[in-house]
C-alpha cells in the first residue's frame, strides 16, 4: 500500500507543470545554494568583507588623484563633484553584475563538478529553470553585497544617498537581471561547450564592466567604446540605478535610459534564451553531460 502511495506521489510529481512549479523549483535550487554556502564560515566572512575591500583601491586611487571629496573636472564629464557617491554606487553594482555572470555562469560546472547535474537534467522542469533559479540565489546574494557595500560607504567613505531614490532603483535592479540574465545564458553556453569556460566567462564579464560606468562616465571612453557601451544592460542599469540614488525623483534623463533598457532586455533574453536551448539539447545529443 505504501509503495502504491509512494509511486501515486511521484506521477503527480512528474505530471505537475505550469509557473507555479517551476518557480517552486527555481526557489529549492536558491535554497540549496545557500545552504551550501552557510556550511563554510569563512564564505561568510568572505562575503561580508569584500565589499569593503572592493571599494577601498578605488576611493585610494580617487583620493589621490582629486585631493578632495569634490572635484570639479569630474562635474564636467557627470554633473555632480561628488565622485566618492558616485563611485561607491558604481562599485556596489559591479558586485551585483559579478555575482550574476560568475555564479550563474558557472552553476552548471558547479553541478557537474559535485556529480549533481546529471540527477538535475533528469528532474521534471525545464531546463533553463536550472539557470534562473541559480540567477535567483545570486540576485539575493549580490544584492546583498550592494546594501553592504552602500552601507560601509555611507558610514566610512562618506557617500550621500537619496533615500526617496531606493523604490525605483530597486524597479531598475529588476530590470537589470533581466538584462543580465541573457548574458548568462550565453556563458551559460559556452560552459556547456567547453567545460572550463572560466576564461571566457572572466573576459565577457570585464568587457562589460570596462564599457559600462561603474567608477568612471562612458564619456573618457574611445568613441568606438561609448557607441558599443550603448548596447549593454549593464549600462543604462548603473546609470540609471545611481541617478535614482543620488538624485531621487528628479533623476534626469530616466525615461530614456529605462526605454533603452527595456528594449536590450528583450533582445538580450530572446537571444540568450534560444541559445541555451539549442546548446543544451546539442550537448544532451552528443552524451556530453558527464563528460568532465
């Protein structure tokens, strides 16, 4: 009787689809990563301290070179002499965007690595909600890396925030991922293909943090560089997400980077998309998923 109820649970197991069932799935996939992270303390010191140190080279260099918390060559390329904000919500962001490609981009050599990923391919949900709900678990460990970061800039580096700001950056972060999240399947991809995609992974995710404003305005880049800087999420989502903080509101020019982003998102996630699907069954085909 109790294998007949065992076998019972299971057909409705394998039967049940729908949004429901897959974002139930994507949220057991976040979990399961946390909790491998909690079972090493020093990952947890890790995260916590890095923030601090990320930001730390970078208000050095700033300090240096101004001399001061203001500057005003700085106001001619951004409108604002306050570089040390400007920088410190740059930087918190690059966390963001740094946990999306390497832990996201990564996830499924992490799976193979630790002999899981077969047993993941084989359960009864789509594949690429193996993707999005790794995404899910790095959009809640970036994001906090971005409020730690924030804060220690806040309290040591004094950073000014614009707190009427935080709702639609927070609107601007979700469109982000979303941005982002065609990125990934992409390095997603390319790990899929070959293997040890870790090189890969590193020069896409620094070219586009080299083009985007993270510490620096698009405006000190080689024109070929802005024009292609145009093109990616990861731009218009800083600016945006910084103008919000900064400046509330009353931030300038939001209608346009938030349009922008918008159209790059749907172009970035229909790509990136297609692209997973048809690797992915590429690579189921040839037997590839345990190769190591």
């Amino acid at each position: 009787m109790s294998n007949a109820i065992t076998d019972g649970i299971h057909e409705k197991m394998i039967k049940r689809g729908g949004i429901r069932a897959e974002l139930r799935a994507a949220n057991a996939l976040a979990i399961k990563q946390w909790r491998v992270e909690f079972s090493y303390p020093l990952s947890v010191l890790y995260f916590i301290v890095m923030p601090f140190l990320w930001f730390l080279p970078m208000f050095l260099a700033g300090t240096a070179v101004a001399g001061s918390p203001t500057s005003s060559v700085f106001e001619t390329y951004t409108g604002t002499t306050d570089w040390i904000t400007f920088i410190a919500i740059g930087s918190a962001f690059s966390g963001l965007a740094m946990s999306l490609f390497w832990g996201t981009g990564m996830a499924f050599r992490r799976e193979q690595s630790v002999g899981t990923l077969e047993t993941l391919m084989t359960t009864p949900m789509k594949r690429d909600t193996l993707v999005w709900g790794t995404m899910l678990h790095n959009v809640q460990h970036g994001g906090l890396g971005v409020v730690l970061q924030l804060t220690f800039s806040v309290l040591f580096f004094g950073a000014t925030l614009n707190l009427w700001g935080v709702l639609p950056a927070l609107g601007i972060v979700a469109l982000a991922v979303i941005g982002m999240q065609g990125i990934v399947f992409a390095m997603t991809c390319i790990v899929l293909l070959a293997k040890q995609g870790w090189m890969i992974i590193e020069v896409i995710s620094e070219v586009f943090l080299i083009i985007a404003p993270i510490s620096y305005p698009i405006a000190v880049l080689p024109p070929i560089l802005q024009f292609v800087s145009l093109g990616s999420p990861l731009t218009w989502s800083v600016d945006a997400f910084r103008s919000f903080l900064m400046y509330g509101l009353a931030t300038p020019a939001v209608i346009q980077a938030v349009v922008s982003l918008v159209i790059i998102d749907v172009l970035f996630i229909a790509v990136g998309s297609l692209m997973f699907r048809y690797t992915e069954r590429y690579v189921r085909s040839k037997g590839a998923l345990e190769q190591f």
